[in-house]
C-alpha cells in the first residue's frame, strides 16, 4: 500500500531510508530521487485511539480515551497538513505538504534536513542565538489570535480544563504507582484534580494564542540558509491547540529532554517579551 502511494505521486525510483522513530506511531523515511528529496509520513490509521468529536463534551471525550480526552490528533495526520498551512500562511518553516492520502496516514512532505537544535547545540551551536530565534518565532505567532479553525473540517480545539486535566492526571496514573508501589486511591486522585483545577482556572489567557504543543529542541531545526522566523524549522506540529502564550515558550526554557540553565531560560523569556 506503502509502495502504491509512492509511485503513484512519482517517486516510485526513489530510494527510500528508514529514519529512527519517536514516541508515536508515525514512520519516517527519507526519499531520494536524483537530486529531489523528501520525507514520507506512514501513519498507521488502526493504531490510535479516537480522536474528539467537535463539539463533544468531557465526559464524552473521557469515554472514548485518552487521545480525544487530551485533544491530540491521533492518527489524523489532515490535521497536520492543516496545521502546516496554517504555519506556512504566516511565513513559517513548516513543511510544505506535497502529496497526501489522508484516509490511508501516508503525507509526502518537504524535508527539512537533520539539523536538530538538539544536535547543533551538542556540537557547539550558539545558545543565545537559536535559542532566540526560536523565542521570535513564538512571538511572530502569538502576534494574532489563535484562529478557530485550522481548516474548514479542522477545528483548532481550546487548551480547556479537560485536556489539561489529562495532563496532570498522568502523574498519578504512572509515577503515584510506580513510587508508592500501589495505584493512586480515589480520594488522592479526586484531591489531585481539585487541586489542579484551582490552579489552572488561575491561569489567563487560555485561548489567546497557537500553542505548538511540543516547541523543544527535538523539534526545532536550524535553517541558517533561510532569513528571519523561517530559519527555524517546525515538525510535530499536530496536536496544536488555542490556548496560553506561555506554554510553548516554557516547552522550550524547561525542555524535558534537553538542561536549559536558568540565565538561558530567563534570557529566552525576556527575549521573547521584548520581541
């Protein structure tokens, strides 16, 4: 089926390198053909949970799992492509879409190289400077309001109390368990979530802004070639939701995969304010 879809959007020929995978169930592979390049998105359609109905309330979306829950995109990988040309639209680095078959999870999309802010910061890259490129990219996307659609078909779903809610809860799904040797009971998880909810229902501006969802330094690549916002590549892309104009900017300054000291994170940050 794979093979299909590759010949049938001319690039039958092309050689075709595996590349290693993330935490989904998405594929990747690099394909060659002379001198074109691209990347193929295989994104099994079977291998996830549902995704949210629009419209559907909580108590809906906690019955279908946790991708419609959180509001993730699952194995919707249109809502990728909206979210490119969403991106796009605003001058942004993120692939241009060339093909796709939607229904099947397979997308041919611009490959944007291999240069990981992750791995051009290992070899020596400059902090400050793709570090605050990255903060002006985030402030030329919050120069607007998040819109409600991505697409005519793709709502861009709000960051509600929900879906951050899943979030939180994960820490008394997996870690409580693990560290108490016993699952959470109901009364700690109900405590658990109150808790949050005061906490969040603090937090301004929900849905003021596009929110990345993974803006870290696996996900960032470095495109010196390219000038201004668009010298910062954007991938992983799909789960965007509306919601605070802080979350991606502390994506990046407290990066679960990659230390950022404290004078680097505030720098960020006072960068990004003053951008």
């Amino acid at each position: 089926m794979r093979r299909d879809f590759i010949a049938a959007q001319g690039w039958g020929d092309a050689v075709v390198t595996p590349l290693p995978g993330d935490a989904s169930t998405r594929t990747y592979a690099r394909l060659s053909l002379k001198d074109r390049k691209a990347m193929l998105m295989d994104q099994p359609q079977a291998a996830e949970a549902p995704v949210a109905p629009e419209g559907a309330s909580a108590e809906e979306r906690r019955a279908l799992g946790y991708n419609a829950l959180a509001r993730l995109a699952g194995a919707d990988c249109a809502r990728f492509v909206a979210a490119s040309q969403y991106l796009r639209g605003r001058g942004l680095a993120a692939p241009e879409v060339f093909a796709g078959d939607t229904a099947k999870g397979f997308l041919i999309i611009e490959d944007l190289g291999d240069a990981l802010f992750a791995d051009v910061l290992a070899d020596g890259g400059d902090e400050k400077k793709l570090y605050g490129h990255a903060a002006e990219v985030l402030a030329h996307l919050h120069a607007e309001e998040a819109p409600a659609r991505l697409a005519a078909d793709k709502p861009l779903f709000a960051y509600d109390e929900a879906a951050m809610l899943a979030e939180t809860d994960l820490l008394t799904e997996w870690f409580l368990p693990l560290a108490l040797g016993r699952p959470a009971h109901l009364e700690e998880l109900a405590e658990h979530r109150r808790l949050w909810a005061d906490a969040l229902s603090r937090v301004p501006g929900r849905r003021h802004a596009f929110v990345h969802r993974d803006y870290h330094a696996q996900n960032l690549l470095w495109l010196p070639q390219r000038d201004g916002v668009a010298r910062v590549g954007l991938i992983d892309f799909q789960d965007a939701v509306a919601g605070s104009r802080a979350y991606d900017l502390i994506s990046l300054t407290e990066d679960a995969r990659r230390d950022v000291s404290p004078p680097l994170a505030e720098w960020t940050a006072a960068h990004h304010l003053a951008a």
